[in-house]
C-alpha cells in the first residue's frame, strides 16, 4: 500500500479528519491499520485529528465496547485530544434538526415498507432489494413503524481518491431511495455521516474500501442541504484480507486487539503486522507507532 500523493490535501486550510469505529464490537487488527492511516495521514498534513464513535445504531451499540475502544486506542498509542472525541448519540438532535430542514424542502418522505412488503411487491430476493418509491407520493405523516427516505434523484458524484484514484458513482433515479431513518426509529449511517462530516466541516475522509459504495450518496445528501458537495478530500484504504497473509497473521487477524493485550502480546508487535500489510515489508523487530509512521512516509518513493 503505496503512501498517497497528498498534493490535493495540502491546498485545504483547516484540515479536520477521524477515525470512525463503531462500537458493536471491539477493535481488531483492520482498525488498527484504518486508525493508523488516519493518524499517519493526519499528522503529516498538520490536521485536527477526532475520535467519532458512530453509535448512530443503538440497537447493536454497546457502552462497553464505546469503553473498550477508547482503552485499546490509548494502549495502541493513538492519542485525542478530548475536546475532540464524541459520540453520534451526543447528536441525535442534530440528525432532527437537519431531517426537518430536508422534509420542509420535500426531499423526504415517511415509509411504512417493511423489507418483506418491499420484497414481495417487487418479486426480488430481500438481499437484491432496491427499493421502488412505493411511498414517495403518499403523504405519510410521522407514527409508529415508519422509517424516513430521502428522494435519490440524479446524481453524479467524481473524486480523485487518495487510495483508489478516480472515482465516479452515478444515480440516475432508478437506484432505490434510501432509507435515512429506520422504521425502529434508529438515524442510518448513511445519514449520521453525512451531517456530522458536513456540520464538522470534516474534509479529509479516510476509511476503508469497503465504504466506497457510500460515497456518492453521502455526498448528494450534502449537496443537498449545502447547495453543493463541499469538497472533501476521500481516501479509501485497502482492507487486511486476502489470501497471501491469511497463513501468516490469521490470529492476529481475527483476534480482537483486548485479547492480544490479555496475552502479553504489546503494542509493537501488532504495528509490526500493520507494517507488513501496509507493504513496509518483514520487520525482525517490532515497532512502535510514531516509528512506523515515519518509516511510513520515507517508504514513499
Ligand atoms: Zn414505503
């Protein structure tokens, strides 16, 4: 995993990033390597650094795994100011606040579909479901069991991703409107995102891969409320998969890192494996975090 080209990042002022877990769980080897890139590429471009805990979701959140992560971050190495680590629960009003703006200027409406509903009026597998604007012109009002969608009109959203390169998501209407609310009431991630790295004025997004997808959705419902996307730096990283290191680290890959610590495995010894996912290559030793990013940045060639 090449260091990124960080000329893009350089022309912004007041660079904000985070690191982003969500507490249904506690933190395992490919957080690790997602907080350290977020570090790594934050420290170098001189940015604000926050810790965002996403437990838009409270239904899977744990206030236990909120207290693990904090733990195993500061074991790690990684350190936040205070004043700069919260939690999307602390901002449930705030999700309010915007979805009523959004819905005065009808870009959201009320749906009472369940996915079984969704699925059996439009014939398709509930995994393969888009779904069909069955409540876009009803008129629902609020009540029990209805979720909120925002209407996905067209959309094309291109950005030059520090990891993955160009990058170009288009919706042309028949992409299915998501849901920003859920019918149990819960914001969706989708949504919470959205707004917080708006309101945070966030413009240096780094995560992984696997969120790619979200990008442009997350990007009309900004442009939504700003006008337009307001152009924030992306970087989505590789994910530590794939068959070549899975002999190797399957242990430390699909351990949490609590119980590595429980083991009297330490800190430089877990970056020595991210030094090797991240292409530094077979170090005899283990290191340390601020080591390893600056072995990091000299790896650029
Ligand atoms: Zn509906």
């Amino acid at each position: 995993m090449r260091p990124p080209d960080l000329t893009q990042v350089t022309s912004i002022k007041n660079i904000k990033t985070r690191f982003a877990p969500s507490p249904t769980g506690r933190l395992h080897l490919g957080h690790v390597l997602s907080a350290f890139l977020v570090y790594a590429i934050g420290k170098k471009v001189s940015a604000q650094l926050f810790l965002r805990i996403e437990d838009h979701d409270q239904g899977r959140s744990r206030q236990s795994h909120i207290d693990g992560i904090l733990e195993d971050l500061t074991w790690l190495g990684f350190h936040f100011e205070s004043s700069h680590i919260y939690l999307q629960s602390d901002h449930f009003d705030r999700y309010e606040s915007y979805f009523q703006k959004l819905h005065e200027l009808g870009y959201t409406y009320y749906c009472d579909c369940s996915r079984k509903t969704i699925s059996r009026r439009i014939g398709t597998d509930k995994s393969q479901l888009t779904y069909d604007g069955y409540c876009r012109n009803r008129n629902l009002g609020p009540g029990e069991g209805r979720g909120v969608r925002i209407r996905q009109e067209s959309y094309t959203f291109s950005w030059k991703d520090l990891f993955l390169g160009p990058q170009v998501q288009t919706f042309d209407g028949l992409t299915g409107d998501p849901l920003i609310r859920e019918r149990q009431g819960n914001w969706t991630y989708q949504f919470a995102v959205a707004i917080d790295d708006l309101v945070e004025s966030m413009n240096l997004i780094i995560r992984g891969e696997d969120i790619t997808h979200a990008t442009g959705g997350q990007s009309y419902i900004k442009s939504l409320i700003h006008g337009k996307d307001c152009g924030a730096v992306y970087g989505h990283h590789p994910l530590i998969v794939g068959p070549d290191h899975l002999k190797l680290s399957k242990r430390l890959r699909s351990t949490t890192i609590s119980s590595l610590r429980e083991q009297g495995i330490e800190p430089e010894e877990v970056f020595r494996q991210i030094a090797k996912e991240i292409g530094i290559g077979e170090r005899k030793n283990p290191i340390g975090l601020s080591e390893l990013i600056e072995e990091y940045w000299n790896g650029r060639t």
